[in-house]
C-alpha cells in the first residue's frame, strides 16, 4: 500500500471520527475499507487489531474522564473474553469463510450506527454475571477470528438489555475494545503479523480521528446523519463481501 490513494486515508480519518465517538476502536470499518481495496485478509485482521487498539484506547480515556463507565460490567466480560480472544487469534478461517462472517458483522455493525436509543431508553435491569460471562466468551473467540474488538457486537447487547445507558456502554466497549484487540493481536502473533508499509500513517490518522471523535462523544452531541452515512458504507461493503 505504498501508493495509497489520499482518499483511503481520508475515508480512515472519518472512520476513525465516528466510531470513536460512540466508544469503537473502528475495526469494522477499517476491515469493510480494506476490504473494498481488495487488501489480502491476513493483512487486514493485523492492521485492524492495531489501529483498534490506539482509538479505542483514546476513546475510553476520554469516556472515563467524563464518568461514563462501570466496572461492574466490565470485569466479567474481560475474564471471559480475553483468552478466547487470544484463541480466536490463532485460528485462521477461510478466505470465503472470512468474507462471509465478516459480511454478516458489518451489517451488524450498520445496525449499531442506525440505532441510536435515547440516553434512558430503558430501565436499567439488574446484570446478570453468568450471562456476563457467556457473553464475553464469545464475543472474544469471534473478535478474535475476525480481527475486531467486539463493540460492535457488545454495544447493542448492553443497551437492549438495559444494563448502562449510551454513554457508559460507550466507555465499557471502548477498554473491552482494547483488551480484547491486545489478546487477538497476541493470538494472531503466533502465526505472524503481517502489515503494509503504510501502517505508521495508517495510526497517525486513527490517532487524530479518534481524538477528535471521542472528544465530541463524550462531551457533545454526535453527528447522526454521517453516522447513518457510514452504516449505509458498511451495507455496501457487506454486500461485496456476501454476494459471489
């Protein structure tokens, strides 16, 4: 990826904006760019793990100065979540397969943009430490597989159960994000990590995107109509990627 078009890094910096804005590392947007730019997978599970790793990590500061987080919760899903994540990362699928499960999260990862409850939706229920846990299990063996954090597929779990609100799930996902991109990274490592020769840009650019982004999260409101234009990218990307 030396001769990177200035657009991909562009479409990066929005990525990075958004997703850390709502408490993502952006994995699902980074691998649905990737994808699209007909990078090899190898490639695009490291690079993802990597660039989740910094944004989500910038994300959670930014939540956790602002009180948005709850300990409680996180616990239970890291102690399961990050040997599987590890497991998850020295598996590696087939390229069809890849692409099909990576399709289906993206979609899924769209639904999260789209859907954007209100800040007490619904009544927070008591949490539940074994399904916590089963949770979190798998959650980590998927993350992973696929080279994600989990958010995308946390944040809507947390929400529709009632166990935080929108902005403490944020700052939950966001350092479950990181433990869990850390533990899949260290997974994949066993086999090798491959990356391009743009990386050092590639977390540069994250690393101003999810500053800014999860400033505005924490502190402002967030933009829904560029989120609903970035699930409406997700959808297409998934669609390349489900459709032969």
């Amino acid at each position: 990826m030396s001769d990177t078009p200035v657009l991909f890094f562009v479409a990066l910096l929005i990525i990075s904006a958004l997703y850390s804005s709502v408490g993502h590392g952006g994995a699902s947007g980074y691998l649905a760019l990737m994808a699209i730019c007909g990078i090899t997978p190898a490639v695009i599970k490291s690079t993802a793990l990597v660039l989740n790793l910094f944004v989500s990590l910038i994300a959670f500061i930014q939540y956790y100065k602002t009180g948005n987080f709850k300990w409680n919760l996180l616990i239970p899903l890291v102690i399961a979540s990050v040997p599987m994540a590890f497991l998850g990362g020295t598996i590696t699928l087939n390229g069809d397969v890849y692409k099909k499960i990576l399709g289906v999260l993206l979609v899924i990862a769209a639904f999260r943009f789209i859907y954007s409850p209100g800040k007490n939706s619904t009544p927070f229920i008591n949490v539940s430490i074994p399904l916590l846990l089963i949770i979190g299990a798998l959650i980590g063996l998927i993350s992973g597989m696929i080279g994600i954090g989990g958010g995308i597929i946390l944040t809507p779990i947390i929400l529709l159960l009632g166990w935080a609100d929108v902005k403490q799930t944020a700052g939950i996902s966001a350092l479950f994000i990181f433990v869990n991109s850390a533990a899949g990274l260290s997974g994949k490592a066993i086999h090798g990590i491959q990356f391009n020769n743009s990386m050092m840009l590639m977390i540069a650019i994250a690393l101003i995107g999810g500053f800014g982004g999860s400033y505005i999260g924490s502190r402002l409101l967030v933009q829904n109509t560029l989120k609903r234009v970035l699930a409406v990218v997700l959808v297409i990307a998934s669609i390349k990627l489900l459709l032969p």
